[in-house]
C-alpha cells in the first residue's frame, strides 16, 4: 500500500514494503513507484522504500522553482529520517540513479551501499543525452498537447530514437497524454538542464560497495555513461544487461538477477 509523507507543503507518495535490509530504490524521469517494482528482486528479509519524487506518480509538484535533483535527493533525505531508516542501500534507475549518486557524496553516512542502474549522468549538468526530454518539455510547454505530439512525431530527435532507441521513443510518446501538461513540461525541462551536482573527484572519493547496471541500445541511458560511472569508483563492480528495446523480458531477468546478487552479498 502506497503512503504519504508531507515535506514543505507538498504532499509525496512512496511505497515501503518488506523488512530488514533497508534498499531506498527510486524510479526515473516521469516513472514512478511501478517502474522500481517491475525489476526488483523478490528477496527475503528485504525492505524497500521508493518515494515518488516531485509531479511524478501520485506526487505534488510544490513549486516549479523547487523541481531539481538536489531537491528530489533532500526529499528522499528527509522520508528516511522521517521513517527511521539509518544507513541503507540507496540506488535508482536513470534520474534516481542521479539521486543515489548525489546522496552518496553529499550524505554518505545514508549509504552503505550503492546501485546505479541504467545512469543517464556522470557528473555533467544537462548533458547532451538528456536533450529529447527537453524537447517534449519545450513543447508541452508551448502546445496543446495534441500539437506538441505532432511537432514531436515529425522531429529529427524522435526519427533518430525510431531508428536507434525504439524504448526511448515510447516512453516520451507517453508524456504527451500526462495530466497538467505545462507543469509536466516545466518538469522534464528542469531535470534535463539539471544535473547530480557532483565532481568526477567526488565520484572517484566513494568507498562503499557500488553495482553499476548499464546496457546498449539506448540513446539516453548510455552504456559508456556507465561505464564510466563504474571506472571510477573503486570498489564498484559492473553489470551489463539486455536493453528493453531488445528484449523486455531479458531485460527484467537479468536486471533483478544483477540486482539480487549484489544484495545477498550485503545481507
């Protein structure tokens, strides 16, 4: 059962199921609690708490100023210390891997460990990967959404991601039908043009056990973007999976079976 928790005015949804190892998992840009759960491990004596951040799943947008990865990274923070949750193992798929980056080099002592699943950044503020959310941003901001579908469907960007990245297409095709489409624009505006406000020293600086999860076949989640992720940190180890474009359903398997083994090494 999905719950709430209030931060600054703005009510949050997230998910806490299960007990004992503490996995604070989050979703990525426009997914929610679902997209966590479709490839997380059914492990015992494991609890995972996902927060649906800002304007994303049943969540409040509070104000647009305040949509950042910063401010999405302090709201995870902050329903830790809200639930009583101590060092934990914090990950995320794309943008949540963002958070779980910046929480391991700004609040360390919340991470005993670290998951970096299918990461869209390195440590680059609105890096060039990030530009297609941008562009249905733009123009959920400046059309009807119908129009701005149409704009899309006929750019170069979504005729690249046709071509190259299939998965990558469907999923911004979904933004067009999402409720306050000029928020939302405002969201996905935000985001791409963000980034986990971290140095390449500052990622190099991370000591803690660390799974990196990359696969190819993906315009947005570049598989050299993980590993470069997984070059420099240490103590990481690096899990190449099948991309959903390929293979859904391998890409599940293989994404829960990466997942679930680097867990068991921590329980």
């Amino acid at each position: 059962m999905k719950r709430t928790f209030s931060r600054d005015g703005v009510d949050l949804v997230y998910r806490d199921v299960g007990a004992g190892l503490p996995v604070i998992f989050q979703h990525g840009l426009g997914g929610d609690e679902a997209q966590v759960a479709d490839v997380f491990p059914d492990l015992p004596q494991t609890r995972r708490v996902t927060l649906e951040c800002r304007g994303q799943g049943g969540s409040g947008y509070g104000p647009v100023e305040r949509l950042s990865i910063a401010t999405f990274a302090e709201d995870v923070e902050a329903l830790a210390e809200a639930i009583g949750i101590g060092p934990a193992v914090v990950g995320g798929i794309s943008m949540g891997a963002a958070l779980a980056l910046r929480l391991a080099v700004h609040k360390p002592a919340r991470v005993r460990a670290l998951v970096l699943a299918r990461p869209a950044w390195v440590s680059q503020t609105a890096p060039a990967n990030m530009k297609p959310y941008a562009v249905v941003g733009d123009l959920l901001m400046r059309h009807s959404p119908e129009h701005a579908r149409r704009l899309f469907d006929e750019s170069p960007v979504s005729a690249e991601l046709a071509r190259l990245a299939p998965d990558n297409l469907a999923s911004l095709q979904g933004f067009f039908t999402r409720p306050d489409p000029v928020l939302f624009g405002r969201l996905l505006m935000a985001i791409a043009g963000d980034g986990p406000g971290v140095s390449e020293a500052d990622i190099r600086a991370i000591t803690v056990p660390t799974l990196v999860i990359g696969h190819d076949h993906d315009l947005v989640h570049r598989l050299a973007d993980a590993q470069a992720l997984a070059g420099l940190i240490p103590s990481a180890r690096f899990c190449t999976i099948t991309a959903k474009s390929q293979d859904r359903e391998a890409y599940r398997r293989e994404f829960r079976a990466c997942l679930s083994e680097f867990l068991e090494t921590l329980a």
